[in-house]
C-alpha cells in the first residue's frame, strides 16, 4: 500500500481535471441512489448533490497536537467507506479534509520536546498519514493546513466585520450570533442550555451576549503569532474549516462530516460563519459519526484516556480494527472493549476463510443477490453491520458455489478490506472472468 504523496496544497479551488480520476466505474450513468441522515433535518433523505454527478466533501481534519487515537480511526474509516460507496453509485467525489497545525496544545507539546510547533505539527501530520495509510484509508484531494490559510482567514475576519456580523473586543474579534438566522438547527435544542454549559466567565468577558464566539484571539505566548489590524494572535477553530472549506470547495458544499462531538460548538458556529460569508445555506447534509468510548468516557486527548491508533493496528492487525468500526452503525456511540474486537477478528476471520477458498469468475444468481443486498445496505445510511452480516452468510453458505470470490472481492473493496491483510494475499487474478 504505497500511498501517493498527500497534496497539502492548499491555495486556490481544486483543479477541475485532477479530480476525474477516481471513479471511472460508470461515467455515462446517472449515479445510483443514496440515503443518508441529515443532523440538520434529524431524518434519512435521499442524497441529491448540488452538481448531479459530483460529490463536495468536505471532513473536519485533526488537530496535530498528538497522533491519532482509535475515536480518530472510527471516523476517517467512516468518512473513508462513505466516500468508496458514493464512487462505487457512480459519482465524482471532491474530498477536502484539514489539518488544524497550530493552537494551544501543539505549541505547549512542542515546547516539552524543545522543537518549533511547526515541526511538532509536521511529525503528527505524518502519524496521521502512517496509521491512515495502514487502514487503507483513501487521501483526500487536498488537505489544507491552518497555517497556510492564515491570509485568507484573516482577510475573512474582516469581511465578517465588514458584514457587521463580527466587532471587535478586547483580546481579539467576536462572531455576532444573533442576527444569524437558524443558530441551534445543527444542536436540535436551545443553544443556550449548551453555552451556559460550555462557556466560562473569562470569555464571556466583552462579548455582546454569552452566544457569542471568538473569531481571533490575541496572543502573547511563545508559539507563532500573526499580525492584524486587531493584534498579534492567532484565528479561532470555526472560522478556519468554514474558509478552508468554502475556497477549495465553493460556497455551497454537499456533505460536511466530523464526529458528533463536533456538532456543537464547531459546526454550528462554522455554518453560522459561513453563511455570512456567502450567503449560502453552506452545507447541504451535515453527516455525523458516533464516538468511540472507553468505559464511561468519550476518548479524547483532553482527557487523556486514549488508545493510539497504531498501537492497536499493531497488536490486532488493520482488518480487525476496520471491522470493528464498522460492526456498529455509524451513528451509534461503540465502546471499545475487548469483546468488540474478539468479535471483529471472528468476523473478519470467516470473511477471510471464505475468500481463501473461494473461485473467481462471474458470481452465480444467490451470490449476485447477496451481493446487491449488501450494496443496497450500504447506499442506505451506510449500514455496515446489515452489510457484514450480509457478506457472512455469502461466506458461510455460497462460498463454494462460482464467482463467490468476485463476488467478495467487491464487497471488500467497498468496505475498505479487500487490499488490507490477509485480503490483500488473495487478490483474484480472474475477477472479470
Ligand atoms: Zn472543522
């Protein structure tokens, strides 16, 4: 699995002809059907993208203030199969995802080591890259960095102030949230509730109301400061994705993804931000991902109960780790517990068993079947377990009869599993036959 060099430039819109390459499976065809859910709406819809054959895709990168935890893997490995199932209907995607390479926790880790926090961001980035690569997680056409954006996201501060929605206060800019129509769509209850529970007495100082958000915060810290007309400092998480996304993508973008625990703060104060910067609605389906638990806990570096990623590619092999993402619905919160894993290698082992014995060749009528239920399963809100239980009972009652192995292969493909070992060993040398 040698992975392409990562494009992490960032300046200007994507390259119209670069982004045809991926899916050349049904380019005459309108694409087949998709379901998702929609955090907007709280309901599955059926999926219609702006542009009929090409899907904007836009997902929130991470923080390169450490490198990846299994919460991390879960959603990238979601994000990943979404992306393989809507290339799979027929559809063109655009896939953007950043990286955040410059806040608080970077600049305090990179000052423990005694490196710069650029280069501190630069060795988790290449974490990312590592584990991602070893769950055969596909790239992204452009992974754009903070860093590289700065004169955009500050060019983009003014614009806000110049649109009224944003004024100055005293450590840096505030957002206007009150004249933002639809601000709590995303959260679904009275963003208020959420505030009084999330923000603390020292930022709420000098804001016109605690709904409020900083948009630029000055700074005087050891780490890397850039100069506005505001002060030295550095930009607010939100605003970064919403001018991230809108350049490379356009105004309007078709799915928008993260963890569920970005639903709020981060999404709603991005769309709110994005959406007086162009005045678009921003974001057609905004499509969320369950996380990942540790006993009573959301695993996350802040609270310092995570299990690094490549640890646990190491001790349970990649195939064990993809599967175990995938055995729950997407949605859901999973706890990763040894039972969740023994399941997954158990599973993934009657795949393989299967595969192993399996012909290749064109797939007999029960097989064809299996494997379009299996298709259906996933365009429909990404149903992976359906989808895997589906695929076991092709491997335990058809994997004799011809074509099983075509029929798998494919299956594994869209699942993200076929170049993964032990799949990987297997490859069927027939598969068009
Ligand atoms: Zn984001």
């Amino acid at each position: 699995m040698a992975a392409s060099e990562p494009n992490t430039q960032s300046a200007g819109a994507l390259p119209e002809g670069d982004l045809d390459t991926h899916n050349q499976q049904h380019p005459q065809h309108a694409p087949d059907q998709i379901h998702l859910y929609n955090t907007t709406t709280r309901r599955v819809e059926p999926f219609e993208p702006i542009e009929p054959n090409t899907v904007k895709l836009y997902v929130c990168g991470i923080s390169t203030s450490g490198p990846p935890h299994v919460g991390h893997g879960r959603s990238y490995v979601v994000f990943d199969v979404l992306r393989r199932v809507l290339e799979h209907a027929g559809y063109n995607v655009q896939h953007v995802q950043n990286f955040t390479d410059i806040e608080e926790p970077i600049v305090r880790r990179a000052k423990e080591r005694g490196i710069e926090p650029i280069q501190y961001a630069r060795e988790m980035e290449q974490a990312y890259f590592d584990a991602m690569d070893r769950l055969d997680v596909l790239q992204a056409d452009a992974f754009p960095r903070v860093t590289d954006y700065m004169d955009t996201i500050i060019e983009a501060t003014q614009t806000l102030e110049n649109h009224e929605c944003a004024y100055a206060i005293d450590d840096g800019v505030a957002f206007r949230v009150c004249d933002i129509q639809g601000f709590g769509e995303l959260l679904g209850r009275d963003p208020m509730e959420a505030i009084v529970s999330t923000v603390t007495k020292d930022q709420i100082n000098g804001r016109e109301n605690p709904f409020d958000f900083v948009l630029w915060r000055n700074r005087d810290d050891v780490g890397i400061t850039w100069e506005t007309p505001w002060g030295e400092g550095r930009p607010g998480w939100h605003t970064e994705c919403a001018v991230m996304a809108t350049d490379l993508l356009g105004d309007t973008i078709d799915i928008h993804g993260g963890g569920q625990d970005l639903i709020f703060p981060h999404h709603e104060s991005e769309r709110a931000i994005a959406r007086c910067l162009t005045n678009t609605d921003f974001v057609r389906y905004w499509v969320h991902n369950g996380l990942v638990r540790l006993g009573e806990d959301k695993m996350s570096k802040s609270l310092r109960n995570t299990v690094p990623l490549n640890e646990a590619i190491n001790e349970h092999g990649p195939a064990t780790i993809r599967t175990a993402y995938l055995l729950e619905p997407y949605r859901e919160t999973i706890e990763w517990t040894p039972k969740l894993l023994d399941t997954a290698h158990d599973t993934t082992q009657t795949l393989h068993e299967a595969y192993h014995d399996a012909t290749p060749g064109e797939p007999s009528t029960p097989l064809q079947r299996l494997l379009q239920n299996t298709i259906n399963a996933l365009r429909n809100d990404l149903n992976t377990p359906h989808a895997l239980t589906t695929l076991q009972t092709l491997a335990t009652d058809h994997k004799h009869e011809p074509g099983a192995k075509t029929a798998l292969h494919e299956a594994l493909t869209l699942l993200g599993l076929a170049n993964l070992p032990p799949f990987n060993e297997e490859t069927p040398n027939d598969e068009n036959a």
